[in-house]
C-alpha cells in the first residue's frame, strides 16, 4: 500500500457553496412578496373587525342607554367601547391602529361619526377601504383630497384614490363618515 496515497476529504466545493446561496435567494425573493401580502391581508382583516366590534359596542351603548352625548376617543375609551385588537394609551386617550398609526374617533352619540385612521399602508389602502365598505356603517371614505360615496363606488376608484393621495409616501390617513340622520 502507497503511504503517498492520500485520503479524499469529505466537503463542498467553493462553487457549490455559491450555487446553493444564489439558488437560495432566488426562492427567498420569490416568497417575500407572497408572505408580506398575506401579513397585509391579516392585518386588514384584524384592523376592520376592531373597527366592526368598536362601532358595534357604540351602537349598542346608544340603543340601549338614551346616550346622546358627544363622542370621541376619550368617551369610547372611558366606556369600553374600543376593540381590544386596539393598542390604547389611558392616559393620553390614544387608541393606535394595526398599522401603528393612531385612531380619532369624533362624533355626537351614532348620529353622525368620523372615524380618521392614520399610517394606512398604500399596499392595502384599496382593499381596506372595499373591506370597511362592507360593514356598512359608514356612507363616504376620504382618500387625500377625494371623497368616495361607498353608494356609487368601487375598487377601481379606491385604488385610484390611494394612489393619488399616497403619491411618493409608502402610508396615508383615511377618513371614514356617518352621516348625521
């Protein structure tokens, strides 16, 4: 037996190791957009049942207690009337969105209601506006400078609207309208 004859190490080549990192990347930047979206659409979800289950237990507090006083962070804080999805600061009367932006709700009792919703993704701007629209709670949504009647509108319109109003911003401020009866 040859003493010379040396044992092959075990291992990856230099050019495997980049092929497999390049192989690598290529499949994380394919599933990047597709998780991000699906956390979008939950945040979404979750942000328009807070907003469902808080106008919920304003109604409710109205129908049942004669309640025609005003109506605002502070009141719907005080009165337990804010999801608990919400973030709520006490001290301050901040309620903060899923998106981290605040909550100002103004009104007096439901007989009429803005609800202003801060640092909402342009991303998910269109789809948030068409999921609100099917609560039916509120008449008209404020996108920038444009106001959208939810009677004669649809996605088409929000989607342009977002886009107008966010322009080089990645997130925007939408507000939300009850009309007074």
């Amino acid at each position: 037996m040859n003493s010379r004859t040396a044992k092959k190490q075990g291992g990856f080549t230099l050019i495997e190791i980049v092929v497999a990192i390049i192989v690598i990347g290529i499949v994380a930047a394919a599933l990047t957009p597709i998780l991000f979206g699906a956390k979008d659409d939950t945040l979404v979800s979750t942000e328009t049942k807070a907003m469902s289950r808080s106008v919920t237990n304003l109604v409710t507090r109205y129908n049942t207690e004669a309640w025609d006083g005003d109506i605002d962070n502070e009141e719907m804080i005080v009165g337990e009337m804010i999801s608990e999805s919400y973030k709520v600061i006490r001290a301050t009367s901040t309620i903060y969105n899923q998106f981290g932006g605040e909550i100002t709700i103004d009104g007096v009792a439901f007989n009429g209601l803005t609800w202003a919703s801060e640092k909402i993704p342009k991303t998910v701007c269109a789809s948030y506006i068409a999921e609100v629209k099917n609560l039916t709670i509120f008449q008209t949504v404020t996108v920038g400078s444009t106001d959208l009647q939810y009677s004669s509108t649809g996605n088409a319109d929000y989607t342009a609207a977002c886009d107008a109003a966010a322009g080089s911003n990645d997130s925007l401020t939408l507000v939300w309208t009850k009309e007074e009866a």
